[in-house]
C-alpha cells in the first residue's frame, strides 16, 4: 500500500477545519469507564473494521499508534488525553490518498450524577483537491462509521458492565 503524509493539525482544527462529522451517544457507564475503552485496546471489539492496532509510547499527548482497517492503514498522533473528559489525535499518515488533514475528537461529560456518560465523537477533516467533488460521498462514509463507532462503543462498555456487575 501507498503512504500519503497529511497535514498536521492541532486541537484547534476542531473550529478551523472545513468539514466536520459528529455524532453523539449516552452510555450508562460513568466517563472515566469510557475514556478506559478508548485508551485501552479493546477497540477491535467495538470499532468497525479494524483489525490490528500497535501503540508506540508514551501512551498519552504525544504517543502514536498505528492502525489497520479493513481497507486502510493509518498513523496518528494523540493530541488530548484528559481521563474522563477528552480524548483526540490526528491522523499523521494514512494510506487513503483522499484525505488531506483529520481530527478525530471524544469529548466526555457526566450525566446522571456522573454515573452515565454522553460521548460526543466529532471527526474534523479535509480532502485534497482532486477528491473535494467526491465530499458528499466521503461525508456519507464518515456519518456511517462515526454512528457505528458509538454503537459499537455503546454495545462494549454496556457488555462489559454487565459482566462487572455479574462478577461482583
């Protein structure tokens, strides 16, 4: 596979970047509960297609990871790590010649005392040049990965509590 560097952003790309997908979930697991999910490795459980997943230190603002997808590869760098309330990177390098720039950003809040967790998960983003005519498409791909993204979040951590509360 061909490697494309994008541009790097930082968390502010979250205002300034051109285009935005977002979708929101409430889960009946506490925020520190969810922020463990996404910093955990357990995301080839719950995210859909992806198929291997290798963390480079540290684990936090500044770390890498390296991600394999169904059908793509990709970089990226952890831009906020704030347990229970944010958790975002950018993604670096990326075998999808489309993208010029992404943002991928978790915000955490309390709810119900903080015993659930609304999670919105916003991806920021810009295509290159050539595929801007093909945005409608993308945006549509986004929206379907970034709705499942939080139902299978959802259907993950409310399994595990399930398991936790059997447990205990």
């Amino acid at each position: 596979m061909r490697w494309f560097t994008l541009d790097r952003v930082d968390l502010d790309y979250g205002r300034t970047g051109p285009h935005r997908v977002c979708h929101a979930a409430v889960l009946d697991v506490p925020p520190a509960r969810v922020f463990e999910v996404l910093t955990g490795d357990g995301w080839l459980e719950w995210f859909p297609d992806m198929r291997q997943i290798e963390w480079s230190p540290p684990r936090g603002v500044g770390g890498t990871r390296h991600v394999r997808l169904g059908h793509s590869e990709a970089r990226e760098r952890f831009l906020a790590w704030e347990p229970a309330t944010r958790f975002a990177f950018s993604v670096e390098r990326s075998t999808v010649r489309a993208l010029k720039a992404i943002l991928v950003d978790f915000r955490l809040t309390p709810i119900a005392d903080g015993r659930r967790a609304r999670v919105d998960l916003c991806w920021h983003y810009e295509l290159r040049g050539a595929w801007r005519p093909l945005h409608f498409l993308v945006r549509r791909r986004f929206r379907v990965i970034v709705e499942a993204a939080l139902a299978g979040l959802e259907k993950f951590v409310n399994a595990r509590s399930v398991d936790r509360d059997m447990a205990g």
